[in-house]
C-alpha cells in the first residue's frame, strides 16, 4: 500500500545543485512533493516517482518504438484490446489531482479512449478523441452518481504530438482543460469531491486505465503515448505552460526561482494599503545596538518594542532584518549599521552593530540531563479524562504490540538470503522488495519498542511483549550480522575486509538490483559487521559518485536507512540493556569507518552533497554517541567524516557557514539537515569543540525565527517549489512560502523538538521550550488520527486544509510514519529536566504525570487538567533543599502566580524565562501555578494580517465546511482581541465572527489555521 500524499522530498545542499537537478527535484518548476506519479514510458511502465506505483500493460498490441521529438515512446498498434492499469491507490487520499500527457493519435476511428480513470462505469473520468462525421472533438467526461461533466476540444490533429492537461481543482470548484499548454475550455462551480469519483480509502475500488475504457463498445487505441503523470495539486496555467513548453525545448527545466516582480500566482496578494494588523497603528521602532565577535555575524533581536497610536497596546515588532550570504562585514573591528524593515510600514529600524575582538568564548557546560522514560509517567486529567498525550500513547502502544516483527525483518533476511518464517509479510511503502530505502522502518520500529517497553509501569503483559519482540528482533540482526564476512560453510572463501567487497558473482561492477531475481545474497563477501536490508553495493556506488535514481547504477540513501537502524539498536541497548545490540552497531560502526577513513575529503564532499543520494539522516550524531557509549576514538572520527562542510562552515577553509552564523538554510530540504545539525551538537558534547555548538545554536535560531510556521513546523516553500524546503529567503513565509503540495513535514518538527530539548541541556533559555511547547501541542499531538494511529507527513495549512493520516496498521512506513512511532512512544520525555548534580529540578511542561526522581528519593505528582484550565498543581512527597525551576510561558503576559500550600508568595515571573523556587521542600508539600491564558495573534512575518489564533499554547483551527482558495477573514478589537471572542476555555471552544474555533490538536476535517484579520 502507498500512504496518501505522501513523498519522500529530499532536497539539495545548496543553491548551485538545485540550479543544476533539472527535471528531479522539482520537475518542470513542480516540487516532487506534488508528483503521484509519473510514467515516462520509456521501456516499461514502471513509475519513475519514487512512489513505486508501477503499472501494468494488459494485452500484446503495443510496442516501445523510436520517436524523433521524445526519444522512445509507448505505441498502441488500435488492433487488440491493450491498456495499462495504474495502481488504484494511486489517489487515495488526495483532494485535487491533474493529469499531464502526450499523446499522437494516428487513426480517427470510433470510440477511442485515451484513459478512463474512476471507481466504476457511472462514476469516472475520461478522454476520448472521436470523430463523428465531420464534427470531430477531443472530449473529456466527468460522471459521478448526481452530476455529469463534459469538456470539450476541436479534435487532435492525427499524426503529430498534443499535450492534454486535465484539472480537478477541488478549492476553486473548477474542472479545466488545456491543449497544448493552453487553456481549452473549463466549467466553474463543480460541485465534486473526488471521493465521488475515487475510493480514497484503500484504492482497491478504483481503476485506472490508459488506452481503454470503463464502459464497454470502445475501439482498441491507435495511438503513441508518452510522459504520463499524475499530481495532486490542481496545476495552473503556467506550470502547465512550463511542462508543455520544457517538453519541446522552448525552455529550460531548470529550477526556476518566482522573481520579485512576478506575480504572486497561488496565494491572495494584498494591496501595500491593506492594514496590517497591528503594525497599522505603529508610529515608530527605536534603534537597536549589538555586539558580535570578529568573523561571527551579529545576532539581530527576532522582536524590538514599537510604539504604537491611539492608546494600542501592540506586541513588539517583527523587524526583518537582512541576512547577508557571508561574514564579510564584520572581519576586523569596528562598527556599521544595519537597516532593518516592518512589514507592511517604510519604517526602517536601525542597529549599530559593534564588531569586537572576540574574549576568549566560554563553550557553555551540559548541565542537564532528562529524566529515564521510567521515571516519568502520564497520568489522567484533574478530571480523571483521558488526556491527548494518553490517547496517542496507546493508539501507538496497542498498534506495536499487534506487529509481527518478522515483518519488520523481511527485507533483512532478504538480503542475506534466507527462508523467510511463516507468517513473514513484506512490508510497503519505503520497505518494499525493490525500494532502496528499505529497512528504514524497522529502525524506528526498534527505537519505538524500546521506548513503549522501558515506559511502560502499568502493564505486564504489555511490557512483557515489547520485551520479546524487543530480543526477537536484536537476536535476528545478530545471527546476519555475524554471518556478514564468514565463510558460508567452514572451508570455503570468504572476504572479510570491508574494503574488499567485490562485485556480486558473474557482473563486472556494483550494482543496487533489489529485484527477486537479481539482488546478490553472497553475504561472505560483504566484510565483517555489515548490516542493512540491502547489499553493500549502494554504499560503495555512493563512494564511486553514484547519483540517486532508480536503476540499477544509482541508489536512494543508504546512510539515511543506516542512521534509522543504527539508533534503534543503540536505543535498545541503553533503554533495555541488550549487549548484542550494541555489538551489532560496533560491527557496523567498524564497517562504516573502515571504508570512509580511506576516502578524499572531496570524495566525502562529493558525497554529502549529492541530491538525495548523499542524505545520511543523523549518521555523525549515531557514530559520535557511538563514541559516548564504547569510548572507541574511531567512531568518533567516523562522525566528523559526515561534516556537512558547506552548511557548517560555508567552505573547506571554514570561512563563514552556521559557525560564523551565517544563513547556509535558503531552499535547503529541511528535514535532511536538522538531524545533521543534532550530530553537530552531539559531536559537541563528545568532543567540546565550541564551533559544533555554535552550528547547533545558530541553526536553532534562524530556523524558528525566520522559517517557521505557527504550528512549529519549518518546511514548505513555494520558492523554491517543494513542501520539503525551507523558502528561498529567510523571513518571507508569505512571499515563498505555503507551497501548495503541502508544509511542515512532520519528521522535522521531531527533529526539531529532539534539538531543541538537547540545546536546553546546555542553555537554560525559556525560549527554548515554549518552542518545545508549542511544536509538541501544536505539531506533534496534531498529526495522530482520530482513531488509529495513522499520522501525517504534511501538515498543510493553506486555507481550508485538511490533515491526511497514514499507515494506521504500521505496515507501509514514510520517514514521517516512522518518527510518529517514536514522537508517541516518547511523550513524557521532557516533561521535567534535572541538573546531573541533582541540585535543581526543571518543570517544562504542565501535563498530568508523576516524576519519581529516584536520586533524591522524591516523588512530584503534576495535577491538571491543562491546557483544558490555565493552572496546575504539583504535589511532592519526600523532602529535601532543591531548586525548583519553572518555566513562566512566553505568552503568560496576564501574570504567573504561585501558591505553596495555599499561601500565595510574591514572585517576580517575566514571562519567556524560568522562574526559581529555592527552598527545603516538606512532604506533602503543594505548589500552584496558575498562568491566565489570554488570546493573541501570530502574524506571519512578511504579511503581518494574516495571521494564526493563539489562546494560551493552544493554537486555534477556524473549522472550515469546504475546501477554499482565499484566507478565511475574521475582524477584531483591535484594544482588545477577546471582545470579540466567545466561547467556552474549558472545552477550548470558540466562536469568532460566527465561525467554531477548536484546537489544532483536535481539528480532523477541514481548517483555516492562518486567518485574514482585520483590527477595528
Ligand atoms: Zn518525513
């Protein structure tokens, strides 16, 4: 099965390989995350998308011939019955879809059907090029139960080339369609939902046919056809345009970056009059000063404090400041100025910036360590209700536990070779037989065993399952494991060096052919320690400059797939204590640094920088906690081999990068880079090289302050086109961002959360985790079905959106599927923090839990019913003198009060920091924190008016009946927004302008997260 909407997007380094990835990443100016599929008809059928929906040709009547304008291309000979069958589920999930194809019709005949795509012969969709006499017509047909469609074209010409472009454009109600990169005819107010058209469940209903028809009576085609894709985004004119005339070589399938002066084709464009929130009332934003070390840019404040008129209480001021691409200006010392902007106003804001010779810097200390998964567990609500915490939790808990891990080790046993047990499924998606990437799944699944075993305090039999599956698996991957690298049977040759893996027997090279037929199972040849549900061949085609594809040279991302597997086996260990674990990573570990150690650093460059194929998940983070847990020097060696020189240090002579805090993001795939920036802080805390911390510290700062959404989501750019990347510039989500196939891939916000709460361990800042906070509400408990423990990749928030959910009975995993198992499995994690010298305990987060700090022999029970109430309790049994630090919410601007024992005590609590409570804690003691929620508004940086609703850490999802195309408008006391609000806090219900607003975390149908609003 293929989950929904769900593509995996990995994008490049840096801006010259995106220049040059014509017609990969972004086919034709189109993001892949739009692409469902596409069939070049080459020389079969296969889908060239990485979705592997392969199709299949029925019938004998065809022939792949040569063509003089498209190179090779699919015949019909109009003699017998012959189609092709694209998977069903091909549009299950989908809420628009366009189809893009060329096609050369060679006879008129009657009753011609290029394709038929529907769920039966009343409710589809088709082309057929006909001719009746002398009215000759290309017509399409769209029939569902109630209503019934007809588009029509004059007929194609015989023998030459047409392009045919049809449009489902769900939002803005229309069906198009376009000749030759023109539009031919269209019909506005369609009332359709492709579920009328399509089963979107499970795709098994649907039939999608090329070349034939649903209905009986039509004539065999006669026709070439070529480049077949399908997308889920409704294509406008000019992308359409664009493929019809890159076809054709009229222009260039570059990636192709929007112009500023182009118009904005997607998204309402506002008049620079249109007031802008509060920005509308802003008289003036004084000027600022800074100081920064020589060669490190200054760190500009995200917010300064405006002025604002007629008595409005404004919030401080987004200045968007500029973002120079290297450190030129503060190479020696002295001063400058730089001149900021406010969206929507001419004023410009100043900062002096002093350039000063650096002190010797101070690398701060790790402080803090995060509490055992055992030693934190959910509770209930003050109102013994399930929380949302609890509800995800066991949607995951009881899907694990209903897995059959050989499943899980299917593709491994594969690979080496051997009989699979009864009962062994293969796995979809990304684990499929001939995918790449597989294996991937069965890492995260191994982290997340872990995880549910070692949290589990409640439950026996359920902790007993985890356990065994736990040992199944790890004892499974140590016997192939140590099979790698040893004679098959005693006596016979074997190569045990990694670094002389040799072809498999009887070809000339490597190569990466997963097929039944052709995968090499010689495991004694692959060098002691090697484990993966593939050969060796894709990590050694990678060193020889392999580049990502789908034929048997080329290869996915073998690293990526490696960091998944190594890190389940290293959480097993060090949750579970399970030693053969951690021999199966040490073996590879070894593997691993005996083929890189011998590599030119250009090679490693090379490799690290190769689109898609080059992506290594979080390799230098898994090699260097390697390092932590043997003491092994290598490992940590092999780490620093995965340096991302570019993004890290600008250059191999280091001269600017993340280091110098220079902005290496724009229109980088996010989700590729924040793992590598989680090895960087980790190479830190191994190695105390300051330079590491400062990436991680530097990235976590632009990253939130100038890529990210209101969920807490960072990726989704619109320029360049891919829902994956970050905008092409920092601070302009609204000019770049909101790409159409979808933002906020949810395996980022994971990543971010798990850098987050890790930067924290280092730096105690407040801001640190109210974005823990709100990434984990907003995001993370956001992305779970309603019923099952399917969840999202993209969590678009484009007006009128809607959340897709996947894989609900864990068998067909993306990388997003595959972090929820471990997001779920994890909740309680940094509920609390404590110092390593257990001096001061941390309370981050108010959720119902009990902590049982086992250093200091005391228990803290968490009571609330928060964020369903604005205050909590925590009782503490045992006793003794601690600090006790509590996190004052960035948006507790309506005071933070505490009481112990039901006396209040005066506290000064600014909100955005942690607030300290020293004192000898007493048994039974009781602390009350109540943090009034207030309403306030998000605005999206570059266009301050639209803007997201906030009440407390819960964001609000205005609940939509429709899809739309235009920002859901809602007007507010501009004095004082929650006059014009209404509703009930302790349901987290309201209503605005006549619209129901619930949270995000609870919203499954369709949604306006972003609203256009309006300060009266
Ligand atoms: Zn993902």
């Amino acid at each position: 099965m293929r989950i929904p909407g769900l593509i995996l997007g990995f994008c490049a380094l840096i801006t010259t390989t995106i220049m040059a990835q014509n017609g990969d990443q972004i086919l034709d100016g189109i993001g892949e995350t739009s692409l469902i599929a596409r069939y070049t008809f080459k020389s079969d059928a296969n889908d060239w998308s990485r979705n592997n929906l392969h199709a299949d040709i029925t019938g004998k009547d065809y022939h792949f011939v040569v063509d003089s304008l498209f190179g090779n291309v699919l015949s019909f000979a109009g003699k017998a019955e012959t189609h092709i069958t694209i998977p069903g589920e091909a549009v299950t999930g989908e809420e628009s879809l366009s189809i893009s194809a060329w096609v050369y019709p060679r006879s008129a005949g009657q009753g011609q059907v290029f394709f038929d795509f529907g769920k039966n012969s009343q409710s589809h969709l088709f082309v057929e090029l006909k001719q009746n006499g002398e009215q000759s017509s290309t017509v399409a047909q769209l029939h569902t139960a109630a209503k019934s469609y007809k588009l029509s074209s004059e007929a194609l010409a015989l023998n030459t080339w047409h392009h045919l472009a049809l449009v489902i454009d769900l939002p803005s109600k229309s069906l198009k369609m376009y000749i030759n990169g023109k539009l031919s005819e269209q019909i506005q107010n369609v009332e359709l939902s492709l579920s009328d058209l399509f089963d979107l469940e499970t795709g098994k209903e649907n039939k999608l046919l090329i070349g034939t028809s649903l209905l009986a009576g039509n004539s065999p085609l006669e026709a070439a056809i070529h480049d077949f894709r399908l997308y889920r985004i409704p294509l406008n004119e000019w992308q359409i345009g664009w493929i019809h005339a890159v076809a054709l070589n009229k222009e260039e399938s570059v990636v192709r970056r929007r112009r500023r002066t182009e118009p904005n084709r997607e998204l309402p464009v506002f008049p620079t009059t249109t007031p802008q929130l509060y920005n509308a009332f802003l008289t003036a934003v004084p000027d600022i000063k800074v100081e920064t070390p020589v060669g490190q840019l200054p760190r500009l404040p995200r917010l300064v404090k405006g002025i604002y008129s007629n008595g409005i209480e404004g919030p401080d001021v987004k200045v968007i400041w500029p973002a120079p691409e290297d450190n030129s200006q503060v190479l020696s010392p002295g001063t400058y100025e730089v001149t900021g902007s406010v969206a929507g106003t001419d004023l410009q804001p100043k900062a002096l910036v002093t350039v000063r010779t650096p002190e010797k810097q101070k690398a701060p200390e790790r402080k803090l360590e995060a509490f055992g998964l055992d030693q934190v567990s959910l509770n209930m609500d003050c109102h013994h209700d399930k929380t949302k915490f609890i509800e995800n939790r066991d949607k995951f808990f009881n899907g694990l536990a209903a897995t059959n891990p050989d499943n899980f080790l299917y593709m491994f046993r594969n690979a080496f070779g051997q009989p699979q047990p009864e009962g062994a499924e293969p796995m979809g998606v990304w684990d499929s037989q001939q995918t790449k990437l597989r294996g991937h799944a069965t890492g995260h699944y191994m982290t997340a065993l872990a995880q549910a075993y070692i949290s589990i305090t409640y439950d026996e039999a359920l902790k007993a399952k985890f356990a065994q599956k736990i040992d199944y698996m790890v004892n499974t991957l140590y016997e192939l494991a140590q099979l790698s690298g040893n004679p098959q049977n005693p006596g016979e040759a074997f190569v045990a060096d990694p670094c002389q893996v040799p072809p498999a027997a009887g070809k000339a090279g490597y190569d990466s052919d997963l097929s039944e037929e052709g995968i090499r199972t010689d495991y004694w040849n692959w060098g002691k320690g090697f484990i993966s549900a593939y050969p060796p061949d894709q990590f050694i085609l990678l060193e020889q400059g392999a580049t990502y594809g789908g034929s048997n040279a080329q290869v996915w991302a073998p690293y990526y797939t490696l960091h998944k597997i190594l890190v389940g086996l290293m959480d097993i260990y060090e949750l579970s204590g399970n030693d053969k674990a951690l021999d199966i990573v040490k073996g590879m570990g070894d593997w691993v640094y005996a083929r890189l150690s011998k590599l030119p650093e250009e090679t490693l460059i090379s490799m690290w920088n190769r689109y898609i194929a080059g992506e290594f998940g979080g390799m230098n983070e898994a090699m260097a906690r390697l390092y932590r847990i043997t003491g092994e020097k290598s490992y940590l060696e092999t780490a620093r081999l995965f340096d991302n020189v570019r993004l890290f240090y600008g250059d191999a002579e280091h001269s600017n990068g993340l280091a110098k805090n220079v902005d290496r993001l724009r229109s980088l795939h996010a989700n590729q880079h924040i793992p590598q920036i989680m090895g960087a802080l980790e190479i830190y805390r191994d190695s105390q090289a300051p330079e590491y911390f400062r990436i991680a510290d530097n990235f976590w700062n632009m990253v939130t302050g100038d890529y990210m959404y209101s969920i807490g989501g960072v990726a989704g750019a619109r320029n360049p086109n891919n829902a994956e990347c970050f905008t092409a510039q920092p601070s302009t989500l609204y000019e770049n961002g909101f790409a159409a196939g979808g933002q906020n891939e949810t395996c980022a916000t994971y990543n971010m959360l798990k850098l987050t709460a890790e930067l924290f361990m280092f730096n105690q800042r407040a801001e640190l985790m109210d974005y823990y906070e709100r990434g984990l509400y907003n995001h993370i408990l956001a992305s779970v079905a309603e019923h099952s423990p399917a969840n999202t990749y993209h969590v678009p928030l484009r007006p009128g959106s809607v959340k897709q959910f996947g894989n609900p009975h864990m068998n067909g995993f993306t990388c997003c599927n595959g972090t929820a198992l471990e997001s779920s499995t994890k909740l309680q994690n940094s509920i609390y923090f404590k110092s390593i010298d257990n001096k001061t305990l941390y309370v981050n987060l108010f959720v119902p839990s009990s902590l049982h700090w086992k250093e200091r022999k005391i228990t803290i029970t968490q009571n609330t019913a928060y964020p369903r109430e604005d205050k909590t309790s925590l009782t503490i049994e045992g006793k003794g003198k601690f600090d006790l630090q509590v996190r004052v919410p960035h948006w507790a601007n309506k005071g933070f009060f505490v009481k112990i024992n039901g006396k209040e005590i005066k506290v000064d609590a600014k909100p955005g920091t942690y607030l300290s409570l020293k004192r000898k804690w007493e048994k039974g003691d009781v602390l009350e924190l109540h943090m009034p929620f207030s309403f306030y508004l998000e605005p999206v940086m570059d266009q301050q008016n639209i803007a997201s609703l906030f009440y407390g850490p819960v964001l609000l999802a205005a609940q939509e009946e429709e899809a739309r195309t235009d920002w859901r408008k809602i007007n507010l006391d501009a004095r004082d927004i929650s006059k014009s609000i209404t509703g009930d806090p302790a349901k987290l219900e309201f209503m605005v302008d006549g619209v129901l607003f619930k949270p995000f975390y609870n919203t499954y149908g369709r949604h306006s997260v972003y609203l256009d609003v309006n300060l009266k």
